[in-house]
C-alpha cells in the first residue's frame, strides 16, 4: 500500500475538479464527492499505516523534474512513520468535518464551492505533509495558505471575512518569506532540496563551520525555517491572524485548527529535527540554538494565548487562542528534545480541538450568536452537544485518562527536567487551560438559558455524530502513550540519538493537580459565584485590560506597519494623480492638439494645393475643350491664322 500513497492526496484534489467542474450536478451538490474523496484517502492512510506498524521500512518514490545550474530538482513522496502519523490525523479527523459540514452549511447558497475549497485544502496538507523535500513541501505550504485564503474569506461580503482572509494570507507571507531564504540557504550550500541528502550532509557537519554575520549557518538556516513554522502555526509574533480567521464558517476553523494549516508549522519543525542541532564532524549530537528560539517563543506563545482566552465571550475565539496555546506547548516540547511528546500533543489535540470546534458550531447553529454570556443552560436543550464537549474540554484541559493528559504530560515531563522555566510557563498554562475551557461550559451549558429569544434544539444526526466519534478518540487516542501499556507511540515514533524521559508518577500527580485546580477556580468563580468575576477584573486592574486588548499586538502592528503602509499607498495615489496622471493627460492634451493643428495643415495646405492643382488641370481642360471641336474646318482655319501670324511675325521683324 505504501507505493499507492501518491493517491492519497490524489483523491480529494479529483473531488475538488469535479465539484468545481459539476458543482450541483453532483450528489449531494458535491458534497458526497467530497466526503467520498477524504474518506478514500482516510482509509488508504489507514492501510498504510497498519503496514508501518507491523515493520514495514519506509519508502520514497521520486521523480526527476528539471535540472537547474546543474542540480537536479526532484518532485517526490515519503512515507515513513511520521508522515503515517499525520496521514491519519489529516484525513481521519478532515473525514469528521467534511461529513459534519453537510449538515452546517445546509441551505448555503455556495453549497458546492466550499466543499470544493474543502477538498483542495486537505489535498495540499496531504501533498505538503508527503512531500519528500523542501521545494515540493514549498509548493504544498503555499497551497494550503491560499485555501485559507478562500476559505475564511468565504462569506466575502462581510468587510470582517474579507478583513480576515486578506490579514491571513499577508501575515503568513511574513513567515513564508523567511522560510523560503532558509531553503534558499540550504539548496546553494547543498545543492539539493531533498531531506534525505540535506539530513545527511548536515550530519556530516557540511555547515559546521559556515557563518553570516557571526552567525553559524546552521543555525540561521533552521531559524530562517522556523520563521514559516511561526507564520502558519501562528506563534508570537504572528499570531494575530488566527483569532481573526473565525469569520469563516465553523468547519473551515476546525479544519484550520485541528488537522491542516496550523498543525503544518509544528509538522515543518518535526520534519526538519536534524536541521535544528549542531552536528560537528564528530557526530555528537549537541543542540543549538535554533532548538532553543524553537521552545522559548514555544513557551511564550503558549502562556500568552492562555491569558488572552480567559477573558474572551466569543465561544469560537476562546477555542482560537486555546489553539494557539496549544501549538505553543507543542513548539516547547520540540524545543526541549521532546520530539515524540511534541508530535504525541499534535495528534491528540487535532481530535479533541476538532471536536470542540464542532461543538460550538452546534451551539451557534442552535443559538445564532457566538456570545458564551448570551447563552446558558444548554446540556439540557443539546445532550449530545454537551457529553462531547464536556469530553473534548476534559481532554485539553489535561484530566485523566482522556487524550490531552497522556500528551500534555509529557511535555511537561520534557520541559521539567531540561528546562525548569519553560516548564513553570507550561504549568501555568495548563491551570489557565482548564479555567478558561471550564468557564466556557459553565457559561454555555449550565444554569438557565439567558437569551429569551432564543430556541435551541439539537442538531441533526450528520451533525452529532461525527461529535460521538471525535468524543470516542479524545476519550482514548492518548493511551498510545500510557506507560501501563508501554507507551506505543514512542516506539513508533522517535528521533534517533534523543532519548525520552521516563514516565514520572509524581509529575502525573502533579500535572493531575494543576488541572484539577483550574477546575476548580473556574467552579468558584463561575459556577458557584464565590468570588465574582467582577472582583477578579478590579483586582487585575491594568493587567486585565493588557490582557482584553491582546497586549497591544494588533495596536503596534497598525501602528508600525499598517498605517505607514496605507499612508504610503495614499501619497502614491496622490502622486499618481496629480503627478503621473497629470503628465499624462498634459501629453495627451498636447498629441490632440498636434492633431488638431496638423488636421488644420493637411485640411487647407495639403488638401488645398492638391484641390487647387485639380482646379487648375480642371480649368484648363475646360478652356481647350472648346478648341478641340473636332471639325476639319475649324482646325484649317487656325492653321491658315497660324500662318498669317508666323509671315505678319518675319515681315515686321
């Protein structure tokens, strides 16, 4: 099976040609095609990787595309046991969401192109996450930042969506960019673009002694690489675009959020572990500080998104910081050597995420409004709503046995014996994770409802059950890691010369605590109202109002970059009319005169002297027409006269 993976993203790219070739015409107006293109994708993912886990080795097809300056430049699929890893949680968890957004997007008058956008979004992740070097990973990561593009800007006649999707796509291009020099960098010290050849070279220490700037080039490479990893996984500081990408309809932030564009950035750092150390000549493995930059804005990124969460009312926003949290913890655990506890956390948090997306895209297709303060009492009107949120909740919140406990605590296990401080971030962060996600229930689900206009209902089997199963996983995808069953997913995936730290019992316990006391603050201050939430926000003070205005990103950015710009492209504009447009007309209103004057010229002294010689010619045929009359008479009469003048001539001379 592993030699058909070249099908894999084959699959929906078919369903995305069909759609936007057919579109209604289809069944289900495209709808099934796309479900039937996921799920063919999800099970051929599945085969393979039940081969990769009974020892199948790892298999590359590749095929020679065109030589530049003598290197030849290769288009190709790997598949080895962690693209497996991300095959499945691609396709398995877009298999969810592609079913659940029949019955959301019900009714929607571009029913057809958002499944077709759909599609060529999971395509490109499948393509970027096959892809067995950089320049046809380039090609899938640039492919996936466009359907974002599409896709939060769907509903484009909205000034917010289109706002969105054009802050997306710029914000992202900061990151791409810099990513792109780090291939550069590679490619023209290397000469190839494959990782297998560059892995090897730089295992070798071909970049061991390479510098720019005082900068060993390794290092600026890998860091440059990262940049890509920032602007897609949304780590500070180009974070800001993924809050914002909640204009979209709610399948497209689960699919943003759980199993494609964000995931990639962490996928990109995974697949490029060996960049991200010092290899000298040696073959010591030492790390650097690319690793280093990888797992303090990791650390950063995570405690700063828990901060903001916790003072968010917008259900889908909440869940939108929490990702970005989330990516952050990842990003710090790859930062500190835990590679299989960083891609351990992905792949349970692309299930619990999903489902908690999904959840709250059944509240708001029941309630029409995203406001968390606006609801309440909820777990009675939509019971499968509430079992699987409150599922998907206890699992990111980190409370055992469900999915987000086994990996977040390796994390932390990682961090607290190689990096005390970002371990206290990743602490707090986890208590803050549990609070916020705990007065998200307490305000959607509990008490009574607090809108009177409104009538909720559950949601339609196509949409609930899809929740039922991404609930199943959430609840036992993570004892791949539980120690009692020897921790599978480390023997799975690893990275060779890193070893992981052994399960700790006491760091369980204590990891158990955090969350626990989370919980239980969230209880007190929304649930059982012991201490108000209006105390806690006088108490803060300015740091709550740091908190609500996302510590001024958005503020300095506009400030920095966006009003320079618009001024920039006003003064242009100004200088366009009333300079370059200026000229131009001056010039055109010169030519028209020309041609005018010219016309004048042509009309009365050319046409003139041309009329005035016809004229002439004109008039002297008339004149001698009446001499040629054509009688003898008349001709020997002028003769005779003729010769009268020419004698009269010589007699008087």
């Amino acid at each position: 099976m592993r030699d058909l993976a070249w099908l894999i993203p084959l699959f929906p790219l078919v369903a995305y040609g069909l759609i936007t070739a057919f579109g209604r015409r289809l069944p289900g107006a495209g709808s099934y095609v796309a479900v039937a293109g996921i799920g063919l994708s999800a099970l051929l993912s599945i085969g393979i990787f039940v081969e990769m886990l009974l020892g199948a080795p790892p298999v590359e097809m590749t095929v020679r595309w065109m030589l530049l300056g003598g290197s030849p430049l290769e288009l190709g699929f790997r598949v080895d046991h962690l693209t497996t890893i991300m095959l499945l949680v691609v396709t398995v968890v877009g298999s969810m969401i592609f079913t659940y957004s029949i019955g959301y997007m019900h009714g929607d008058p571009r029913f057809p192109r958002f499944f077709a956008h759909l599609s060529l979004f999971a395509a490109s992740m499948l393509l970027l996450v096959l892809a067995d070097n950089l320049l046809f990973l380039y090609a899938g990561w640039e492919l996936v930042g466009l359907c974002s593009y599409l896709l939060i800007g769907f509903y484009f006649e909205k000034a917010s969506a289109a706002r969105a999707s054009i802050k997306a796509f710029l914000t992202t291009r900061v990151g791409d960019f810099f990513m792109f020099l780090g291939i550069l960098i590679f490619f023209f010290t290397l000469g190839t673009f494959r990782f297998e050849e560059i892995f090897g070279r730089v295992r070798e220490g071909a970049l061991a002694g390479g510098t720019i700037g005082g900068i060993p080039l390794l290092t600026l490479a890998a860091v440059l690489i990262f940049g890509g990893a920032v602007g897609k996984s949304a780590q500070v500081p180009l974070h800001t675009w993924l809050p914002d990408a909640m204009e979209g309809p709610t399948p497209v932030s689960a699919l943003i959020h759980a199993a494609t564009m964000v995931a990639a950035g962490v996928y990109l750092v995974a697949r490029t572990y060996t960049m991200f150390f010092d290899w000298p000549a040696s073959g010591v493995l030492h790390g650097s500080a690319a690793l280093q930059t990888v797992a303090y804005v990791g650390g950063v990124t995570a405690l700063m998104a828990a901060t903001i969460a916790v003072v968010q009312d917008d259900i889908k926003r909440v869940l939108a910081y929490s990702t970005i949290s989330q990516l952050g913890l990842m990003m710090l655990g790859l930062g500190v050597l835990g590679y299989t506890a960083g891609m351990f956390h992905l792949m349970t948090h692309a299930f619990f995420k999903a489902l908690l997306f999904l959840g709250a895209g059944s509240v708001i297709h029941a309630m029409h409004t995203n406001d968390i303060k606006a609801m309440g009492g909820l777990a009675r009107a939509m019971p499968s709503t509430y079992w699987t949120f409150l599922i998907g909740t206890l699992a990111l919140a980190g409370v055992p046995p469900f999915a987000g406990f086994w990996s977040k605590d390796e994390i932390l296990l990682e961090a607290f014996h190689r990096n005390p401080g970002l371990f206290v971030m990743a602490a707090l962060t986890s208590f803050l994770t549990a609070f916020y996600m705990l007065r998200v229930i307490f305000y959607t689900f509990m008490g009574t409802l607090r809108s009177h206009d409104a009538h909720p209902h559950e949601s339609p089997p196509v949409m609930t059950r899809p929740l039922w199963v991404l609930a199943g996983f959430s609840a036992v995808i993570g004892l791949v890691g539980a120690p009692f069953l020897g921790s599978p997913i480390h023997k799975f995936l690893h990275f060779e010369g890193v070893a992981a730290v052994p399960f700790s019992a006491g760091l369980a316990l204590v990891s158990t605590a955090i969350a626990g006391t989370g919980i239980l603050a969230a209880a007190v201050v929304y649930r059982w109202g012991l201490v108000p939430s209006s105390a806690l926000r006088r108490v803060a003070g300015p740091l709550h109002t740091l908190v609500v205005r996302k510590y001024y990103f958005d503020e300095f950015y506009a400030l920095a970059f966006v009003r320079p710009t618009l001024w920039i492209a006003r003064s242009l504009r100004v200088f366009d009319v009333y300079v370059i447009d200026l000229l131009v007309n001056l010039i055109g209103f010169g030519v028209v005169a020309l041609a005018r004057l010219y016309r004048v010229f042509d009309l009365y002294v050319v046409d003139g002297a041309v009329n005035l010689v016809g004229w002439t010619v004109k008039a002297l045929g008339g004149t001698l027409r009446y001499i040629q009359t054509g009688r003898a008479q008349n001709y020997l009469l002028a003769i005779a006269l003729g010769v009268i003048v020419i004698v009269a001539a010589g007699l008087l001379r």
